[in-house]
C-alpha cells in the first residue's frame, strides 16, 4: 500500500474490522465468529481531493487490508470528498463504518457478517447519503457492481439531532420514517431495500 490515501480507510477501517474478528475469535460463539470470517470482498473507498487514485478494503476470510488493487468487485463504493471524512470519522463512533447503521437507526456496531454482505450485494444502484447541519456531510454509496451512476437513484436525508437519537436508540427507524424525520428523495424501494439490507441479524 502506498502512502496515497485518507488514513481513515487505509488505517482506521482495517484496524476496527480486524478487531471486531479478533475479539469474535477470542470472545463470542463460534457462529458469530463464522459469520465473520466466512466474508470474502472488496469495499472501494474513493476521497475526492486525495492524491493515488482509490482505496480498496480487500476482506479475505473476514479480514481487511487496505490496497491499490481490488482482489474483487467492490460490493460497496463510497465515494466523497476530503472535507466529509472528518466528519464521518466523527459520526463513525466506535464502528468504521457506522454511519450507514447509523441512517438505518443501529446502536451499536455496523459489523461485516456474511449474512449482511450477502444481503448489501442484492442493493443495485447509488444512493446518496446527506447528513443535514453545521457539522454534517454528504457521501454516495453504490452497491450491487458496476459503475456508480452519474445521478443517485435515491437521496436519504436526516437531521444532525435526528441521527444522533438514531444512534443512541431514541428513536426508531421506521417511526423517522414514517413520519418523514427521514427524508427520502428518489426510489423509496431501494432506500427501504438498503435499510433492511443494514437491520439484517449479525
């Protein structure tokens, strides 16, 4: 790996994957650790402003390596620019790829289980991601292979406050949506696809 890159995926990502499989491996039933490290794929990172190209999150057996090269189609794109990624670190909390549970109202670790990866890769299309407020940001997700379309299928929209009682568990997710704390522009199909895609048991 070179030295190009934002390090919040070249280190933060990796690290926090690879422990989430070593303390299953230490810690847990042996289920939640096959979960884990039966996962096989790539996440391809893309930070606008950063020089070297993309980042891409090779997972084998479960564990996670950042490189230049794919050793898979990337189930997942996220694509944003350099100012956003404070800000996702930031909303990351202790799981580094916490904002997308955090749209979809989880508490607690976004973990990559095979069951979870295999119900991400039937999402097909872009989704654009905006956390509204001083401190948020906007990203775009694609999912299913393929190139990410020039225009979002569908944009999911919420408040700062809003994700922050997500999060901590205030407020449940269908209720946000439901009641419209969740905006959704676009293909309500597919955003409701990638929120039960996320909800999906470890």
């Amino acid at each position: 790996m070179s030295d190009a890159g934002h390090p919040f995926y070249t280190e933060r990502v990796p690290e926090q994957v690879n422990r989430t499989l070593a303390g299953a491996r230490e810690g847990e039933a042996a289920e939640a650790y096959q979960a884990l490290s039966s996962v096989d794929g790539t996440i391809e990172a893309r930070v606008e402003g950063t020089p070297g190209g993309p980042v891409y999150l090779n997972i084998e057996c479960g564990y996670m390596t950042a490189a230049n090269e794919p050793t898979h189609e990337p189930f997942l794109v996220l694509i944003h620019d350099v100012e956003a990624c404070e800000a996702i670190e930031r909303e990351s909390g202790g799981s580094a790829l916490g904002f997308l549970g955090g749209i979809a109202g989880l508490d607690q670790e976004l973990r990559l289980t095979k069951p979870r990866v295999d119900n991400l890769r039937q999402v097909r299309g872009t989704v654009r991601f905006t956390l509204a407020g001083p401190q948020g940001f906007t990203l775009c997700a694609h999912f299913g292979g393929g190139a990410p379309a020039p225009a979002p299928a569908c944009e999911l929209v919420v408040d700062g406050e809003v994700y922050q009682q997500l999060r901590s568990g205030e407020m449940d997710p269908q209720d946000a949506f439901m009641s419209g704390k969740i905006d959704i522009v676009g293909d309500m199909q597919m955003a409701m696809q990638l929120a039960l895609a996320v909800m999906s048991p470890d």
